[in-house]
C-alpha cells in the first residue's frame, strides 16, 4: 500500500505500520461519508488497567505470538 501510494499520488507515506479501517454507512449517513474520520481516535491501550497478572500475561501473549491463535 504504501508504494501505490507513492506511485499512485507521489506520496511517500513514513509510517511503518498501516492500518486498515473499514466502516459500513447506512441510510443517511452516506451523505456525511467524508466526515467519517474526523473524530476518530486510536488509542493504545493501558495495560496496567489489567489486574490480574495472568490475564494480562495472556493479552500480551495473544498479541505478541501469533502461532497461538486457534
């Protein structure tokens, strides 16, 4: 993605990870469709909001090794 934008808008685009975010608009709010993101946040997580410490071991565990996904 990032090389079509770059050959496609001769933008280079820094970032080292993208994201990709997908939104269904239905009935009227297809008309505010270029509005959409203007509000939108990402945030990253606070961890430590996680009291047990086996749960959290397996939040980071879910995140951080992939083969352990069912």
């Amino acid at each position: 993605k990032k090389q079509e934008r770059k050959d496609n808008a001769d933008i280079e685009v820094i970032s080292e990870h993208l994201w990709r975010v997908e939104i269904e608009l239905k009935r009227g709010m297809v008309d505010y469709w270029n509005d959409c993101f203007n509000d939108l946040h990402i945030l990253q997580p606070d961890w430590k909001t996680i009291e047990r410490t086996s749960d959290r071991a397996m939040v980071f565990m879910l995140l951080n090794e992939e083969e352990e996904w069912g």
